[in-house]
C-alpha cells in the first residue's frame, strides 16, 4: 500500500490569509516580520501560487502561535 500525502497549495495560501487575520496582522507586518523588501511573497502564499519555505514556516508558525501542521493543508 503507497500512500499518497500532497499539500494543498490553495487551500494553505486560504489557511494563511485566514490565521493572519485571526491574530491581526497585515500583510505588511508578516513582510516586514520576514524581512522582505517587498509583500509580493506573502500575496503568492495567500493565493495558493507558492508555499512558504520550511525556515519561513517557521517563522509563521511563531508568528501565528501555531504548529506548522496547523498551517499546511494535506491532501491525501
């Protein structure tokens, strides 16, 4: 038996924008939070075009006081 687990790019970017607005952050605050020049990373997380890489799951994780389980959504 082969199982196969995959992230759901969509629906963690979904998962992203719903735990920033949760704990009150703006796209800005995670930037500059990652010490990125510019938002365009975020906004590609949000909507599912790329996933965070595991040091900046990290960072999210401590940003949202969450486990990284939390953050990415697995499909099977």
């Amino acid at each position: 038996m082969c199982l196969t687990v995959r992230i759901d790019m969509i629906e963690t970017g979904n998962r992203i924008n719903s735990l920033r607005k949760l704990n009150g952050l703006s796209v800005k605050g995670i930037q500059e939070a990652m010490g990125f020049n510019t938002p365009q990373a975020v906004y590609k997380w949000m909507r599912g075009e790329a996933l965070p890489s595991l040091d900046n799951l990290v960072i999210l994780s401590e940003l949202f006081d969450t486990a990284i389980d939390e953050i990415l959504v697995r499909t099977a």
